[in-house]
C-alpha cells in the first residue's frame, strides 16, 4: 500500500514517519508558504524545544524507574520523561492538540499517550528511548478526541474511550500495527461521561469504567464483541446516599469491582460469570451491587491497589491502606496534603525490613513494619511528593502553577525567567541550570496577568486580573514600594519601562493607560502615580516606550485595536493628567495587533506594526506616515505579538531577526522583513493558544507560554537552519514568483506584463502618432489602475500608502523623490499590498452583517436608499456624479475604456436612473455578482473567493 506524494509513492510505514515529522516541525498553514519547511521538502528546526516549565495537573504524573527517580507527565502537547536527580527533560512530542490522557504499562517500557482536537491521534512511546513505535491517527473520525485511556498489564491491547456525545470505547491490538479497533462499542448517553478507564490485571479481556453516576463492566467475548453491564445505582439501592463516583478498580479477589465515592463510600459490584460450557443464551458475564461500604468521611478522589493493599486518597490529603477485607492497615494523615489527585507506586518491589530499616508501624495489635513500596503522589495544588516509606520521607518535587499562564519576563542581563499564574503564583526559574530559585504566592484573588522587568533588572512590574499593580525587588520578589498602586478597575494586560526607568506605564482591559513615575523624596526614590486616561475605544494591544532622539528624554506610545496609535507628552504630563501629543490612525479595514520599535537598519527610524491582514507595516517614527506595507508571516492566524531578538555583539548589529507569536505557533523572521515566504517559518507550540512570550537577554532563547495549559516552553532558536531555507529558496525575484498562480511562466504574470505595458502605451496616448518611449517604468498615477486591472481593488487611503511607499523610497538617501516604478518593483509591490487570500465573500459579507438588515426570508440585506447613502456619506465617500458614473460603468452604459482612455467622452453616465437598475433589497451575492460583476469560485474546503470579473470594465 502507498501514499501519492510530490516525490512519489511511498511505502504506508513511511506516512506514519511524515506525519510525525508534520505534527513535530509544524503543520502546513495557508497556501502562501509552508510552515517549518524549506522550499526544497527538507526540514529545518529553527527552534528546538529545550525544556518545558509546569505540566498539566489534571493528568496523572507516573513513577517510571525508582534508581534514577524518572517521572512522566503531560505539558502542554508534549509528554515530559523528568529524571529528578540528572534534573534532565526527554519530550515526547508528536502531537497536534493538548495532551488528555496517558497511560503507562505495568513494566513502565511502553507510554500511550492521546490528545483532543483535530487530526487527534493516540501515540504509544517505548519510554526506554522515547522513540514512538506505533501511531493510531484515526482513532476518532468525527476528530474529538480521547477521553480516557488504558492499556493491559502485558502491554497487549489498548482501551480507549472517546470524548464525543456518544462515547465510543475501542481495543486496540496496537502491537500488530493495525489501523482499526479490534472490537468497538457505543453508549448511550445516559450513562454520563465516561473519564475513568482500567483493565483487569490478571484479565485482558475484563475492563471497567465509570462517570460521576455510572459504572460500566466490560467483557470482550469470542467473536470480537465487546459487551457490558452497568446496572442503574439509585439512593434506593442500598437506602443510603452513594454519592458521586470518582474512580473504580477490580477487587484484589477479582470477583468483585469496587466504586470509591466522593462521599467517602465503595460500592461493591459482585462479578456474575456464566459456566464456560453454558451456552450463549444463558447471557454474558455481567455485575450487580451486593454492597455499599462507609470506608471514611472524606470523599474519595484516588482509588487504586498495589501488592496486597486498597489504597484512597482523599479531599483532605489523606492517603490510606485497606487490606482486601477493606480492613485499615495504615494512613498518612499528617502530611497536610491538599486533595489527593493521584498515586504512582514504583514497579520496585519494597525490601523486607531488616534491623537497618524503619517501616512505620501497621495498624493491627501486632504492629507489624508496614512494608509498602515508595510512591508518587500528586495534588490538587498542582505539587507531587515523592514519598520513601522506609523512614517516611516526604519530598517535594516540585509545585507548578495550578491556573493559566499567561505572563513571562526575561530578565535583561542574567540567565532568569519570571513566571506568573492566575492562581497568583510568581516563580523565578534560572532557565540555563532549569533551576527552580525562588517564588511569591499572592492573596487570594490576585491572579498575574502581566510581568515585566525594568532594563536595570532591578525591579519587576507586575499586573494583576483585578486591576493591582505591584513594583516587587527582582531578586526576592519582596515588595519594592510600601503599597500597591490599586488604581485601575479592571486587568492589567500590559507594564512597560522606559530607557531610563524613571517611568512605568500599564494597559487594563478597560482601554485605559497609566503612568508612574520616580520621584526623589527625603534622598530615596519613591514610585509614585501620575495619572490615566482612557484614550483608546477599544482593546489596548501595546504600550511601548521610546526615546526622543535629540533630547534622549522618554517617549510614550500605545496601540489599540480601535486602529489608534497615540503618543503622549510625558513632559506636559502632571498629576491626574496625562496629556496626548498625537493621534494617528494605522489601519482602514484590519486592526494592529502589536508594535515593537524597529532595529536601526536604515537611516530612517521606524515603528513595526503588525496587523489583523496578516501585514507587517512600517511608520516613520516622527511623522507617523506609513512607509512600507509588507506580506507578513502566513501562518493560520495574523501576529499577535512580536519581538526583535537580541544581539550578542556589536558585529550581529546589521543582521537581525524578529520572533513572533500567533494563536499557537512561535516564529522567526528574518529582517529587514520584505515579503519574503521562505525569511520566515513557524511551527506550533500551544495548540490551545499562546498568551505570552519572551525573549532571553543573548537572543539564544525563545519562552512562550500557554495559557490554560499552565505550560512555558524554552525553545533554543537555530539561525542558520532559516538562513539555510532561505539561500534554497532562491534570490531576487524567485521566491515571489511562487505566490501567485503558474509562477513566472504562468498566465497571471503574463496578463500582468501585459498590463503594465499597455499602461505605458495609455500614458503616452493610444492614438498618438508619434515615435514611442521605450521605459522600463511607468508612472505612479497609473499604478491604481494596473492594480485593479489584476484583480486587486485598494481604497483610496490605500492607494495614497502606495505612492509614499514609492514616493520616500530613496528620499531619505538622495532627497529626492520618486514619480516612477518598474515591473520588479511593481510586482512586489502588489503582493505586499494585496490581501493575502484574495477577494472572499466572508468580507463582504461580514459588511452586510453589521450594515444591513435581516428581511422576511432571513438574509442579511441593505435598502437600495440606504446602500446609495452610505456610498455618499460614509468612509471615503463619492459624490453623486462619481457614483453615477461608476454605476454606469458597472451596468455597461459606459463605452470602452470610460474615463480610462484620454479619447473617452460620457455618453450615457449622467442618463442611467439607479432606480430601475438596482433591486430595492440588495443582498452580499447580488452585490458581488450583479452589480460588480465578479464570479465566486466554490470550494467546500474553504471561503468562497472572488475570483474574476464577468463584465469588462
């Protein structure tokens, strides 16, 4: 069997191999430009995940081997093998989604890891290595996800059940390389969400299940049929309240199941087997209650056995042992453990007691040594313990955030990294060692949302969800000012320094920027408010300070989704007053995502905005005049934040990069930033979202965090793997012909030579006589019309972009300005300026959504007397005579070539009565077809486009 790829058929073992590498080095975005790819199919890793701080709590984290203390857990996407005393990470990455269950076989060689989401897929990892050996990719067509998961103690089979509404459990002979289940079966929805799944040990043929209201038993009987019994439980049962289930595990006689409770109780299910030479008709093996047992007060979370022992964890952090008549044998009670989340006990069997061993006591009159082997045990808090029972030896491993992730800071000059949580939670991590150096848990209800250092690295800005602002010493995280600044009423998203550190200004979610300043007091300096404004109308996206460059005194600037960029006066600015030096609008139809100052690689100094159109925009940073549009990266999502990487010497100082982040991929970028699809690559670091990022102060690192996967990832940043992708992509002219249809031989290249030199023919006069000027250029006031000719229909705002994009491009070198631009020029020009996935219907659409109205039939429509209005009226809006005569146009009243040829003459423009030519209701598709004339190519797997013109204009 063979897969079709571009280089030929391929053995199917082989596609497992390139879909690894796919869900590895990044999945393909748009069509603009493969992700983590070079343009030759070869991969580079230009990022290299190097550690991974925090992992997820939800999850069990598994006793691997006990000589070295390695551990298992989840992170994010990517399973983690922690060895404690190497303190080194192995990852097991190859997943597209967060990680949602794992388990691990009895002998601990084999890991089985699933996730949840799109293209979802179930690994199993030989944990020896950390090479996967089987991957199931089609485990859940409906691409849901796993819910629960467990494998045979002989690492045959593998159970799994999904997470969609109607759950599917399948085993899996995942040894045998198979594609499909070997047995499946569907429950019905009552049953409740099943998300707690276990084998018997000594049967692979028997599993159990449970919800929070049900428990399942499972037999899988000859044929490959999977059968069940789950017998409804009700208070009526047994009289009593049962409570609601947490886990389930088969009794250490195996003829019995037991259901722990969060009441503190057990059921016990007796097992009803049939003589094997019954015949079928006498039924299948199925369960019933015969007991309900108050074992303790508290609420069982954690039910598991191990040797000849029941083992509970409880709510109140309480770990006990019951012997198989559910007698207590012995408890640690003493710890104070928050709830229990999970047991792991080492597959090392506990030596006997000998005169050098100190057993605690058992529970019985004889006071037996309670011999039990060492374990694991994982809380509520997101803490895991290891516990040595000889000599009972608690050590904390480590304690991660329980809450989302979402504010890092790099320190700028020492290898150290600051962590906040929304579970109020600062760590400082030495991110050279991986070592842990010190923390802050805040009061309740301070959840951090934003962390900054200042650029001496003294200090550390921190924001809070509910408006707080602390200014703590950045190594003790003590606080550095005798209250906290509690001036904003909502979260604080951003904290900004300025060069000098004499200023501090914040962003909250309520669209307003404050200020704080250093005064001089009584010989110490003391931070103190100085006022807030609520300048923007909608999000704040960044808050960036600068340097005046003739004064070296701060500067102040914040960017919004409202498409403001303000500048403050910070020097006219008082208490309760922050004035504003000047407002500029950055964008027409998207919205800016973030800013950062751009690197000095020209003589002109510039402000890098990126923006919602996937365009990277540079603004002169006096004058605020746009000055280049550029094609951003293309990866699924715009930018959302991005940052110049650091230089190490003065000699990196004319080649620098940028990294961005978007919805879930990190990436790097070469600049200057030019277009360019193979100058950038990506690959995805939190499936679920990133909310932060950070750069280390040598640019060797790259720190991204995940939000409510609670994860931070260090990525190791590999240039020369880009700069290899990009030298294989090709020079001039040659990486750009690929983003358009056919290349430089195809027919749009061709349509737009012709355009451009009939343009040339236009300017000089098409009837003219006289001897022709053979250029090369053609003049700027013929640029818009070429570019509509080819499809691209720019506003006016836009346009004007374009001339002082062309105008200024040497002005800044030789004075003068330019009036002309060539075919090279031009054609980069388009691509930059162009939207990045053409004309679609969801634009237009998306208009008449917020302008129309929804009439009988349900469309979204406009009024033929609203839709005439608003051309007149609003955003760069025509006059009547303008509208009069493009309709004519349109409506083919015009002759060829209408106020596009100097020979043309009106006719017919002043006669056409609108009235009679447009319909009274005017919907999106009547818009697009009939009244502009264009034609919407249909693809189910994407946005209908616009794709060519019906009519000739």
């Amino acid at each position: 069997m063979f897969l079709r790829t571009s280089q030929g058929d391929v053995p199917l073992f082989q596609k497992k191999i390139i879909c690894w590498q796919f869900y590895i080095f990044g999945s393909f975005g748009s069509e603009l430009q493969p992700e983590g790819l070079c343009p030759a199919g070869f991969t580079f890793v230009f990022q290299t995940m190097t550690w991974s701080f925090g992992w997820n709590s939800s999850l069990p984290v598994y006793y691997i081997r006990e000589n070295q203390r390695v551990l298992l857990y989840a992170s994010g996407h990517t399973g983690v093998i922690y060895n404690v005393f190497k303190n080194n990470q192995h990852h097991l990455q190859g997943h597209p989604n967060i990680i949602s269950c794992l388990c691990i076989s009895e002998d601990r060689r084999w890991v089985a890891t699933a996730d949840k989401g799109p293209n979802c897929l179930i690994i199993i990892w030989d944990s020896f290595t950390g090479i996967p050996v089987h991957t199931i990719f089609d485990s859940c067509p409906e691409d849901i996800g796993i819910r629960a998961m467990a494998i045979t103690h002989d690492a045959k089979y593998l159970a799994t059940i999904s997470d969609a509404e109607i759950q599917k459990v399948c085993i899996w002979k995942w040894t045998l390389a198979v594609e499909t289940p070997a047995c499946t079966l569907d429950l019905p929805k009552e049953y409740g969400f099943q998300n707690y799944l276990i084998f018997n040990p000594a049967n692979n043929k028997e599993l159990v299940s449970n919800s929070k209201t049900q428990a399942i038993y499972y037999t899988w009987v000859k044929g490959g049929i999977l059968v069940h019994s789950a017998p409804l439980l009700t208070e009526k049962t047994f009289n009593k309240l049962v409570g609601k289930f947490s886990q389930s595990v088969f009794h250490l006689n195996l003829t019995q199941i037991l259901s722990a409770t969060m009441e503190g109780k057990l059921v016990v299910w007796d097992i009803y087997c049939p003589p094997p030479s019954a015949p079928s008709s006498m039924g299948f093996p199925h369960i019933k209650p015969c007991k309900l047992v108050h074992l303790q007060k508290e609420g069982i979370t954690v039910l598991t056995t191990v040797d000849s022992y029941i083992v509970t964890g409880d709510i109140r952090g309480n770990i006990k042992f019951y012997d198989h008549t559910l007698s207590i044998v012995n408890w640690y009670s003493h710890f104070k453990l928050s709830s229990i989340r999970f047991l792991s006990f080492s597959k090392t069997p506990a030596a006997p007691p000998t005169e050098n061993t100190n057993y605690p006591p058992d529970c019985t009159l004889k006071g037996d040594p309670f011999v039990v082997r060492n374990f694991i045990i994982g809380t509520s808090d997101a803490s895991v313990y290891h516990l040595t029972v000889d000599g009972t030896k608690l050590e904390k491993l480590f304690v991660e955030p329980r809450d989302a992730i979402c504010a890092i800071s790099c320190h700028p000059y020492l290898p150290l990294i600051a962590i906040g949580s929304f579970c109020g939670m600062i760590k400082v991590w030495d991110y050279e060692l991986k070592k842990y150096l010190f923390s802050r848990v805040f009061e309740k209800g301070l959840g951090v949302q934003s962390l900054t250092y200042n650029p001496e690295g003294a200090l550390l800005g921190a924001g809070f969800t509910e408006g707080t602002v602390y200014i703590l010493d950045a190594m003790s995280l003590e606080s550095a000012i005798s209250e906290p600044f509690r001036y904003s009423r909502s979260s604080v998203t951003h904290i900004s320094f300025s060069h000098d550190s004499q200023y501090m200004a914040t962003a909250d979610v309520s669209f307003t920027v404050a200020v704080y300043v250093v005064r001089v007091k009584h010989r110490r300096r003391v931070w103190e408010y100085l006022a807030r404004l609520r300048s923007h109308r909608k999000s704040i996206r960044s808050v960036l300070f600068g340097v005046h460059l003739d004064s070296n005194e701060p500067r102040l600037l914040s960017l919004g989704t409202d498409r403001l960029l303000i500048e403050y006066n910070l020097l006219k600015s008082y208490k309760d007053h922050l004035a504003v030096l000047d407002v500029h609008q950055t964008d027409q139809g998207n919205y800016p995502t973030c800013m950062v100052w751009y690197p000095p690689l020209t003589k002109e100094l510039f402000l890098l905005i990126c923006n919602s159109g996937y365009k990277v925009k540079l603004f002169n940073s006096t004058t605020k005049m746009c000055r280049k549009t550029l094609l951003g990266p293309v990866y699924g999502s715009p930018i959302e934040q991005i940052q110049i990487l650091p230089v190490k010497s003065t000699l990196e100082l004319q080649k620098r990069y940028a990294v961005f982040i978007n919805r879930d991929k990190v990436g790097l970028q070469i600049l200057p930033v030019d277009g360019n699809p193979h100058k950038t690559s990506a690959l995805i670091c939190h499936p679920n979202g990133v909310a932060g990022m950070a750069l280390s102060y040598d640019g060797c690192y790259a720190f991204t965090a995940g939000g409510q996967d609670r994860s931070v990832v260090q990525w190791e940043i590999n240039l020369s793997a880009l700069e290899a992708a990009v030298s294989l992509g090709g020079k001039d002219l040659t990486p750009f012909y690929g983003l358009v249809s056919g290349g430089r031989e195809g027919k749009f290249y061709r349509e737009l030579e012709d355009y451009f030199y009939y343009s040339q023919l236009r300017s000089q006069g098409i009837d003219t006589m006289e001897t022709r000027k053979v250029s090369e250029h053609i003049c700027l006031s013929e640029l818009p019309f070429v570019m509509r000719a080819i499809g691209f229909y720019p506003s006016e705002g836009k346009i004007e972009d374009m001339f002082n994009e062309i105008r200024f491009s040497e002005y800044v070198d030789t004075g003068k300005l330019i009036d002309k631009i060539n075919l090279p020029d031009f054609f980069k020009l388009y691509l930059n300026h162009r939207p990045p996935f053409g004309n679609t219907m969801s634009g237009i659409q998306q208009s008449f959504d917020i302008l129309g109205f929804t009439n009988a039939k349900g469309e979204k429509v406009i009024q033929r007397e609203d839709f005439l209005n608003l051309l007149q009226t609003k955003g760069e809006h025509m006059t009547e005579a303008e509208m009069t005569d493009c309709f004519a146009t349109l409506f083919g009243l015009n002759p060829e070539g209408w106020k596009s040829e100097p020979a043309a003459a009106s006719v017919k423009g002043s006669e056409i009565c609108l009235e009679e030519e447009l319909p009274d209701e005017i919907t999106a598709e009547i818009f697009t077809t009939e009244i502009l004339g264009l034609t919407i190519s249909q693809d189910s797997r994407q946005d209908p486009r616009i794709s060519e013109v019906k009519q000739s204009f």
